[in-house]
C-alpha cells in the first residue's frame, strides 16, 4: 500500500475529469520511502517509471496517478545536484541552437536580435548560451539552486533561482518563451501555461518539446522506450498537447521531431536500462574512442510551435 503522504490522488491536469482507467499499473515496493522518491527528481533521472500511469476518460490524456506529493516533487527539484547532466552540455547547447535556428527560420527570421526569451526550468544553462548566439537576450528561470548556480558561474547568463511564480517578470516582457522538455514534469500545466500566455508579447512564440508516447519509435519500442520515468508525470500525445494549449490560450503553428545534441557513449549509458545490450555498445565505444562524440538523436522528442491564439 503507498503511504498516503508521499502521495496524493489527483484529477486530470488538463480537464479536470476524475474519471480514469489503469495504463500501467503502480511497481511501487510496500513501503517505499520519502528518500526514494526524491532520488528521481534530478535533471538526469533514469529512474525506471514505477507510478502508475492512467487515462482519462473525458480528454484521453495520460497522467501519473496517485503522484507524488507536490511538496516532495517542488523539494526534489530545488535540491538537486547532477554533474552527470551539466557534463552533456556542449551536446545540449548545439542541439537547441539548432533547433531555435528552425524556429527563427519558418517565422522568416534571420536572427533573434533584439528578442527578449525566458527559458523556464533552463537547467545549466546551455539553452541560454544557444539563444544569446542567435542574437536573443536570454533570461532563464530553474528550480534547482546548484543548476542555477553552474549556468550563472560557468556561462555568466542571467538564471533565475526557483519556479517561475506571478509577479516574477511584468506582463508581455518576453518575445520568445520555452519550455525544453519541462512540461511533463509540471504538475499543474493549465497554470504554467497561463501565466507564459500573460508574460508574452501579443505576437510572441512560444517553442515546447515534449516526448510523444504516441510517436513512432516510442510505439516500437513500447515499454522500452527510455522515457517511461517516474520523474514524468504527464504523458502527452500531438491530440493532448494540442488541446493543452488551446485551453490556456495558444493556437499550434507547428509540430516536428526535435532532435537533441548528446555524447555517444551518454546515449548508450542511459539506453542500457532498457536494453542490456547497451553497455556493451558503450564500452566498444569507449574503446575506441567514440564515446565522445556528439550525435543528434530522436526518440520521440518532439517541438511545439505556438502563439497566441486569437481573439
């Protein structure tokens, strides 16, 4: 039985409904402890899903339930520490310049000089160093203090510690606003969602990536694929992501693979959890010295492009 503080049943973040039926069921051990669940709240978290996982009745989009408590997850975040994740960061940073450079490009832009961007849960940084090379002037805001900390020290961008709270910035301050790989973690989306509809201009963008479970090789891969975590607590699909919006306020312009920036033997390392034959990839290729080299990836990532919508 889980241990009622640790964990709080909840109603469908996206519509409300209560009304759900089992996908997976919870792999909790009795008796799982507080000390348990925080070790998967860090940026690098490869903590195989244990929650169990649901759909909604009434929206179809699946979520953690029973999830951990909000206290837990807010206190996880905010205390973590990953020399693993930051150590990926030139990787990162190439895979979100990249990306933004798509971004810029089919809104027939040449560079974001001038363009005010908020990056929110920006890690250490790297999305912040990729934006100011575009022309951006970058502003980033993370719930881990020792992430904070790194992206401030090591690349002397301006990050912001904590959540990203009403008041923190006035309204329409920012022309870009993103959210790399950031929703799924958030246990009340519909608020997030809103207060970045308030925070950008009217003819602002607003970029997300997500991880699809409906996308084609997350359906190869079912219960393989390396992002049934229990550090995510919302699963979304293009239907669930697209309706997400669209309640708070945003009109999709734009839906594509998003193909992140990694070292090679990083990917083998974190695939070997769900497929065994990995750690040999990764030792051949730290044998011949492979495991250092940066490949763009997709596993189902995916980007959303967003405005608002009209009114």
């Amino acid at each position: 039985m889980m241990n009622a503080v640790l964990f709080e049943t909840i109603s469908c973040p996206l519509c409300g409904d209560a009304g759900f039926e089992i996908v997976k069921p919870s792999k909790y051990a009795e008796g799982v402890s507080e000390s348990e669940l925080r070790q998967a709240f860090t940026a690098s978290s490869n903590h195989l899903l244990l929650d169990q996982v649901v759909r909604c009745r009434s929206c179809s989009l699946h979520y953690v339930n029973p999830r951990p408590s909000l206290e837990l997850i807010t206190e996880g975040y905010a205390a973590a520490e990953d020399e693993t994740f930051v150590a990926q960061n030139e990787g990162r940073i190439r895979g979100f310049h990249r990306a933004l450079r798509g971004v810029l490009r089919r809104k027939g832009m040449r560079d974001g000089s001038g363009l005010r961007y908020l990056d929110i849960g920006c890690a250490g940084g790297a999305s912040l160093v990729a934006a100011k090379s575009l022309g951006f002037e970058p502003v980033g805001v993370e719930p881990s203090r020792w992430m904070a900390d790194h992206g401030r020290r090591t690349y002397g961008v301006e990050i912001h510690d904590g959540l990203l709270e009403p008041g923190m910035f006035p309204p329409s301050s920012f022309d870009f606003i993103t959210m790399w790989d950031v929703l799924e973690h958030v246990p009340d989306p519909a608020a997030l969602l809103r207060l970045v509809h308030e925070l950008l201009t009217p003819n602002g963008t607003l970029v997300i990536t997500y991880p699809d479970f409906k996308g084609l090789v997350s359906r190869m891969l079912g219960d393989r694929w390396p992002f049934w975590l229990s550090v995510h607590i919302l699963y979304y699909d293009r239907a669930t992501i697209s309706h997400q919006l669209a309640v708070c306020g945003f009109q999709t312009d734009a839906v594509m693979p998003f193909w992140p920036v990694l070292e090679l033997g990083y990917i083998f390392q974190r695939a070997a959890v769900y497929v065994p034959p990995a750690s040999w990839l990764r030792s051949l290729a730290r044998a011949t010295g492979l495991d250092r080299v940066l490949v763009a990836y997709n596993m189902s990532q995916t980007v959303v492009i967003a405005r608002k919508s009209q009114a």
